[in-house]
C-alpha cells in the first residue's frame, strides 16, 4: 500500500474534487461579512481559502494576552492580512511563511494549517463529515495521529468526547477498507490534527509545530513553577523593550526569563535550540528551504552591549538556571547569582527589571503579602532609575507592593489571569522626577 499523507498531487485532485469551493484569488483581501463573530472568523476564513493552493491561511496560536504582540513578530516576517483573534493570529502564507513562523516568532505556541471546514451540530453528524474525508489518501495504516480539539458553543460541549468521535470515524474507515488501523500517539505522533469547532463550524487542520513551540530545547530541568517560554518571550516584548539597556531578573528560577531575554537581545531565532517540527514528517517537507530559512535567521545572531542578570535566593533554582543557561551556551553573556533580592545591588546606568515573584497555588509562601511588601520596598531603595515589571495574579499581595503602577497589562499564566504591572523607580520623588523633566523642557 503506497498511502502517503499530505499535499501529494493526487490528495490535491481528490481534495479540490470534493472537499473545497472554487479557490478564490488569494491575493485579495477577504472582508468579513457583517454576522461573522470575532470566533467564527477562522472558519470563516478558512473557507475561503485552498491549502492546497500556494498561499492559504495559517493561524498562529498563542497565550491569551499576547495576541498584539504575536501580529508585531508575524508582520515583521513580511506576512500579508495578519489579523488577531483571540488567542491566536490569523494572516495569509505559505510553505515559506509557514516554516519562518516555526523557527522565528517568539510568542508562537503552534502554527495550524486548515484543510477542511464543515458544520455539524451533533456527534453522528461529525462522524459522517469526517468519514467524507479520504483518510487513506493522507495517513498511512503505520503511520499514528492524534486529534486536539478545541470546542466551544452550544453544540458540543465535550472537547474530549467530539475528538473521540473524530479518531473513530478515522479508524473506523481504515478497518472498513483495509482491516487494520493507524494508531493513536498523543507524544510523538507522525499527524497531529488540530479540530476547532464554534457553534455548529468546524475547522480541521495540520499542526506543523509538532509539540508546541514553548517547547524551545534548552530548558533541561526545572524548578518550582517554571514560567511558560512563549509567555516569558511575551512579557519581554510587552515592556517595550529593544535591548538597549541591562536586564535583570532577581526571582529567576529555572532562568526562563533571563535566557529569553538574552535570546531576544542577541537574535538568537527561539527554535535555535530545538530539534523536531511536526511538518517535517509531511510529504511535502522541503528541506532545503528549511535550511535556507534557518540559516538567515542564524546570521543575524548577534552581539548584546549590557548586561543581562540572573539571580534567586535558592541554592537549588540557581543550580537549574545554570544547566539550563550552559546548555543554550549563555554563561558568557548571563551573569548568574544566588543572592536574596534584598542583598542585590544591581548594576550601574539603570536598566529594566522583570520578576515573576512566587503566586498561585503552585507554591507556597509563608507570608506572600510580606514578601510582596518588601519586594516593593527594595525596588523603591535600590532600584532608583529603573524601570521594574511584576507579573501576578494575587491583586491583594500586589496592592502591599506600596508602589503606583504606571501600566497594568492583562496576560494569562496557564489558567491563571495575571496582572503584568510596571513601576517607575526614580532617582529622588516622583516630584524630583516631574520638576527635572520641567526644567528640561524649559
Ligand atoms: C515563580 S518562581 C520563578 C519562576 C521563573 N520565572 C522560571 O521561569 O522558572 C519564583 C522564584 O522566586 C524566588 N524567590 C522568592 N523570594 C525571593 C527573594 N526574596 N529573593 C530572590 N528570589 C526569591 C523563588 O526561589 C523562586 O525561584
């Protein structure tokens, strides 16, 4: 049996027979009509559009709160009709774009190719529109899959059960014609296939990242509570800023934050350090292209003029930050302490600070509101003339800072809604401050 998955010419003929509507020109811009929800925009659009085709829509998935940030990093790859939606980011590519988006978007989790959209408004109705698919024609009986799904509305309430329904009208077909089955690897599968369903639409599409892209490589252990990549390589970006000043992180844990931001500052493309995408298991996997594409992400990589600092007061995080920060080869460029936040005296011409202090129910703090407290008593003592950023999702500890936030910006942790709040720390009063910039303008 010569069953081969993805894009081959005939899957393209069969495909465009039967499952797609006349492909529009690609090139236009679609606009939404009235009635389509922000929600139903990926089916929507999707509709419209031919994967089999050389241009067609991605969606580019990411943590909810980051969505501005992930259509900044798309746009500046070159990619045309970038929209947001929530918690991800549509916008109009290619094979090209497609691989560019794996390697080098920093706030990227998965990018999903669609192939197919219908509506159904129970299970048995699911089952028939899958079973319309030729599975035959993209997996092969060795070959194993797994479906994530995603639902929302009123017509499906069970992720789990409408992806149950889904792999069975898959095996289901494959024992009807040849008597055995593909089976299931939700780890490590050779087809990962995204089911989204709103309401009565649904979207079916190729996962091209494999396990999600937050999955960067370097980070070989961690400690308690380990910041999520894509949410560390967010909040940098959030602050604004560019790597033109020292960064530190005096909570550093695993080192996420640290490593990330010394990534971002040298360039260093966040799939540097990872070895496995989901699509180069597709027919239509170009190697060459990819190498092309890594390679002149590779040449940008450069040098960092300041200084990036990591420290924790735990013998045990600070042992974990540094495996971790050797392994990505940083030691040279990350200058790594165990020092209590309060013994830290940071380094000269100010700079910008990050700290993801303990929150949450994932550890326990003997006092959070005291630490909170004297979290904010050191900034304000020893962090004169920097600008100092706190993500939580514990409002109350986060008022016994004692300092007045100038930005609070909604990001979600997980399952945890935060607050990724910034504080001003200037050399005298904010009175000082107000009255210096006076006489500056006069
Ligand atoms: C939520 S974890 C940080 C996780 C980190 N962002 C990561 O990605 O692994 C909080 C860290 O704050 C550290 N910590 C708590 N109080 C501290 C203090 N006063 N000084 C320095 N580190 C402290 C803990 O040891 C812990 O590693």
């Amino acid at each position: 049996m010569e069953n081969r998955f993805l894009f081959l010419r005939r899957h393209v003929m069969f495909t465009l027979c039967t499952l797609y509507q006349p492909p529009l020109n690609n090139t236009q811009n679609i606009s939404i009509p009235e009635g389509i929800s922000k929600f139903n925009n990926i089916h929507y659009l999707c509709s419209k559009f031919n994967p089999m085709e050389d241009n067609y829509q991605l969606i580019t998935k990411t943590a909810a709160g980051l969505e501005d940030v992930l259509v900044r990093e798309i746009k500046a790859l070159g990619a045309k009709n970038v929209r947001p939606m929530h918690r991800a980011v549509i916008c109009e590519g290619n094979k090209e774009l497609m691989y560019r988006i794996n390697y080098e978007v920093r706030t990227a989790l998965k990018v999903l190719k669609p192939f197919k959209t219908f509506t159904a408004k129970n299970d048995d109705e699911l089952y028939k529109k899958v079973q319309e698919i030729n599975w035959c024609e993209l997996l092969r009986t060795d070959q194993t899959f797994c479906i994530d799904a995603v639902t929302s509305g009123r017509f499906f309430t069970h992720s789990q059960y409408a992806s149950l329904r889904m792999k069975d009208a898959i095996v289901d077909q494959f024992r009807d014609v040849y008597g055995i089955r593909p089976n299931i690897n939700t780890l490590n599968p050779d087809l990962r296939i995204s089911l989204h369903i709103r309401e009565d639409k649904v979207t079916l599409l190729f996962d091209s990242s494999g396990e999600s892209l937050h999955h960067r490589g370097y980070r070989k252990q961690v400690d308690k509570a380990p910041m999520n990549e894509v949410l560390a390589a967010g909040l940098i970006q959030l602050t604004g800023w560019k790597a033109d000043c020292n960064f530190l992180d005096c909570m550093c844990g695993s080192g996420t934050l640290p490593i990330e931001a010394a990534m971002y500052a040298m360039k260093i493309p966040p799939g540097y350090y990872r070895k496995q995408w989901g699509f180069m298991k597709w027919d239509d996997y170009d190697a060459e292209l990819w190498q092309r594409i890594r390679q002149e992400a590779d040449e940008k990589i450069c040098d960092f003029d300041y200084e990036i600092w990591a420290s924790d007061r735990s013998p045990k995080a600070v042992a974990i930050a540094e495996g971790n920060i050797n392994y990505a080869h940083l030691q040279h460029d990350i200058h790594l302490m165990k020092k209590d936040m309060h013994d830290l005296t940071p380094p000269e011409g100010g700079g910008i600070v990050i700290i993801n202090p303990p929150y949450g129910d994932r550890l326990e703090e003997d006092d959070i509101d005291q630490l909170y407290e004297e979290i904010g008593h050191t900034l304000k003592h020893n962090f004169q003339g920097f600008q100092c950023w706190l993500i939580t999702d514990d409002a109350v500890a986060l008022r016994h800072v004692g300092l007045k936030p100038t930005a609070k910006i909604p990001v979600w942790n997980g399952p945890l809604e935060c607050r990724f709040v910034r504080f001003d720390i200037f050399e005298g009063s904010l009175k000082d401050k107000k009255a210096r910039e006076a006489e500056d303008n006069n």
